[in-house]
C-alpha cells in the first residue's frame, strides 16, 4: 500500500470509527492527517517525544484496523456502493434481486 492509499484507508477508517477513540488519539490524528502537522510539531505542542506521538499512531492504525475487522463498516459501505451500482446499469426486473442483497448486508 503506498502512502496515498495508505492515508486514503485511515482517514477513511477515522470517519467510521473516530467516536471509539481516545480524545488524545483523535487530536493526534488529526493533527497529523488533517492539519498537516509533522511528529515533532505535534510532539511541541502536546509536550510529549516524537516517539510518544509516534507510538500513539500506530495505537489508532491498529484500533482502527480492529473495529473494522470486527465491525466491517467500510467494507460494507463499499458492498453496498457496488451493488448501487450494478443497479444503475440493469434493468428493472433485476431490481428485487438487488434490493434483497442490500437487505442481506446489514
């Protein structure tokens, strides 16, 4: 996973799960992903080591990979995206069919 695709993944995982972690661990990953901010700026102004900011990311990356795991809210969300759009190109007898496949999902 390359560091677009990578950034792309937990901002998307942070969107679903944000309310699940630590106030600390979301004013970190904000600061890094949404403000820009580097480790060490981030490290400034919470007053705490680079190596402490740095540990508490990879804390968010591993819950964030855990709920979705457990919950599957994004991978849902893209089933169900794909099936919204396989039923934009089909017609409409088919339509019952997709419907219960969403229904399935939840």
């Amino acid at each position: 996973m390359d560091l677009l695709e990578k950034k792309n993944f937990y901002n998307n995982l942070y969107d679903y799960y944000r309310e699940l972690l630590t106030k600390k661990q979301q004013a970190y990953f904000e600061n890094y992903y949404f403000d820009d901010l580097s480790l060490a700026e981030i490290a400034e102004n919470y007053h705490v080591s680079r190596s402490a900011v740095f540990d508490q990311l990879q804390k968010v990356y591993t819950a964030l990979e855990h709920y979705e795991e457990k919950l599957g809210l994004l991978d849902k969300y893209h089933k169900r995206n794909d099936l919204f759009e396989e039923y934009l190109a089909l017609e409409q007898p088919k339509m019952n069919e997709l419907i219960e496949k969403l229904k399935n999902l939840e």
